[in-house]
C-alpha cells in the first residue's frame, strides 16, 4: 500500500488544517495501559488480547475506529515533522489544528453519519489511493479532518443504497455545504472518480490493521478451518457410507 495520509474538516465549529501524507498500513498499535490497576500487578503480564471477527463484516465499528484512529495519529506525527514547503498546500489543508482529536472526531463521523465498516475500510484505502495520485497531499494534522468528512461521504454514496443529503454530512463534519461540495468535487478528480474498492482489497486492509495493532488479533481462525475439514471429512465419510449401502442392496440383488 502506498504511503500517504489525507484530511478532512473538523466538527462544529468547522476548523481548516494543512497536512501531508504517509501510507495508511501503518495502523498504530493501540496499548492496553490501565493507570487505575493494581500496583501489585505481576511483571512481564501479557495485556489482554482482543479476538476480532475474521469477517470485516461483523466487525464492531468502535474497534474499527480505534485501529484506524491510531493508524492516522501515527501518520499523523511521522508527516507533522516534515517542513510544510511552499506551493504544497492543497483544499484539504485547514490554518489550524481543529480542536477536536482524530478518534472523536472519526467516532462523530461513524455514529452521526452512520458509517459502517466497509465505508471505514474503504475511507483508509482512500488514503493510499489519493497519496499516490496525489503528492502534494498527505495526511497530517492539517488535513487529516477535512480528508475524514470527503471520504465519508464519498464513501457512503459509493457502497451504500441508502445515504444522508449533503447537508447532513456537512452538518456532521463541521463544514459548510459549499466546503463539502467542493471538497467532494476535488476528492473525485484526484483519485479519478474511482471510489469502489474490491471486496478482497478490503479484506487486506482489515488484516492489515489488525495485525499492525498491539492487543488485537484476528480471531480463531484456526477453528474455522478446522471446522471447514470436518465438514468436508463427514461428506467424505457420508459418500462412503452410501456406496457401501447401495452395494450392498445391488449384491442383494444380484444374489437374489
């Protein structure tokens, strides 16, 4: 996957930001630190692991938003420390930082807009295609808000049958409806209105985020393949069964 990071706009009161890029399979591990925990805990205890679904379908959206929020953040401050060049700017660029952070301002997104998790999924692959189409963007503290809201919305229109009006998404996004409207516009244009990932490229970057991040894992996929053969060794031994029966009922038969 390339590497680079886009933006988007913050929520109400909408924010502008400046930003650069990185590529989106870094998703950032995120710790499990319990400061109200026993002091007496024992050194060297593993943090607990969370099992996610093999499906990206059944995927919690909460969890989705965690991983893809700790991926951004540390784009986010790789692209940060990178010198801002002249003539680099770009519409996804806001003055300022808004005031909102990252994971808040994407849950906002995912519960006000209702965004599910191949809209999520298909919002981080947005990040790589951009970048590579587009190298004058990157996600960064800058842009990362205004690339958010874009892609939600583009995303939700692309993948979905049913999705809010433009206003509602501006209304989320902290933008204004001219903003969002050209902001789509120019998000449209640079990837080359190609806004429909394959199934299976979703499925890699579902992976990708969880194997990238600390305390997660996929899960039980060992059970599920071994229920797989199980299957198939029961139609086998089905198979078997009823060539036997038949030959038997034809050997019948025969000696009859």
């Amino acid at each position: 996957m390339p590497s680079k990071r886009p933006a988007t706009a913050a929520p109400p009161p909408p924010d502008s930001q400046t930003a650069t890029a990185s590529s989106t399979t870094i998703a950032q591990t995120s710790s499990s630190s319990s400061l109200g925990s026993s002091p007496k805990r024992a050194r060297g205890a593993k943090p607990a692991v969370k099992d996610m679904p093999a499906q990206y379908e059944t995927c919690d959206v909460k969890d989705l938003v965690l991983l893809i929020s700790n991926m951004l953040l540390e784009l986010i401050r790789f692209n940060d420390e990178i010198p801002l060049k002249d003539g680099r700017l770009t519409r996804f660029h806001s003055r300022a930082p808004p005031g909102i952070g990252v994971k808040d301002y994407l849950q906002r997104l995912t519960t006000h807009a209702t965004l599910s998790p191949p809209i999520l999924l298909s919002m981080v692959y947005y990040i790589d295609r951009l970048c590579a189409l587009y190298p004058a963007f990157t996600i960064s503290s800058l842009t990362v808000h205004r690339f958010l809201i874009t892609s939600a919305t583009v995303a939700s229109k692309g993948l979905s049958d049913s999705f809010w009006t433009n206003n509602t998404y501006a209304r989320v996004g902290g933008v204004s409806l001219k903003e969002l409207a050209l902001l789509e516009l120019e998000f449209l244009w640079r990837v080359e209105w190609r806004i429909v990932p394959k199934p299976e490229v979703l499925v890699d970057y579902y992976r990708s985020l969880v194997e990238r991040s600390e305390g997660f894992k996929i899960a039980e996929e060992e059970k599920s393949d071994k229920s797989s053969d199980k299957s198939s060794e029961k139609s086998s031994s089905s198979e078997e069964e009823m060539d036997v029966v038949d030959g038997s009922q034809g050997k019948g038969k025969g000696e009859s």
